[in-house]
C-alpha cells in the first residue's frame, strides 16, 4: 500500500504521537489551505494541525526513498548470494547526517 493511502488509513483510526515543541509557522497558497480544511472535515478526529504534521511526515519519507543511489567504491557488506553492496555517495547519507545531527540537537 503507498504511503499516502497508509496515512488516510491511519486518519480513521488512531494518531501519531512524539512530537516536538517547537512550532513551525508556513503559508498556504488558497488552493492548498481548501484542500487541508477538506481533510479536516472528512477527518473530523484529526484537526488541521494533525493532518499537516502527517502529511509532511509522509512526504519526507517519499523524499527520502527518491533519492538516488549512487554507488561508491567501497563494499560496505554482501547480500544473501555474497555480492558486494556499495556504500552509497549520493545524498541519502549526507541527509541521514543531517537529520541525526538536528534531532540530536531537539533532545
């Protein structure tokens, strides 16, 4: 099941927990804002800061697996028929870095 679809499942049931303090302000244009109100109304459990949270949420996670793999030279280990697997030098690991370095700085 795509993601997107997981988390319309998940919106008529339960909602995500551990999220952090700090609070992030954005602008939507007209279009998007509608689009975000509908969901509420068709999600009455789930209010429009519930809904936006997941769905950034959602697409970071899409975001994260499009980015491309690039093979590097060196064998970081082998699969179940012994082939050599790459390390990656694309910018999933510099991403992953950066993602670990900020979170770690939210504790």
């Amino acid at each position: 099941m795509n993601r997107m679809k997981q988390l319309i499942s998940q919106w008529t049931g339960t909602t995500r927990t551990g999220l952090t303090t700090e609070a992030v302000t954005i602008q939507l244009n007209a279009y998007d804002h509608a689009r975000i109100r509908a969901l509420t109304e068709l999600f009455p459990a789930h209010n429009s800061q519930q809904i936006l949270t997941e769905l950034i949420s959602t697409a970071l996670d899409e975001i994260e697996e499009a980015f491309p793999y690039i093979e590097g030279d060196e064998i970081i280990a082998e699969d179940e028929f012994g082939d050599p697997i790459y390390a990656d030098v694309g910018i999933t690991p510099r991403f992953m870095e950066l993602t670990k370095k900020y979170a770690s700085s939210m504790k």
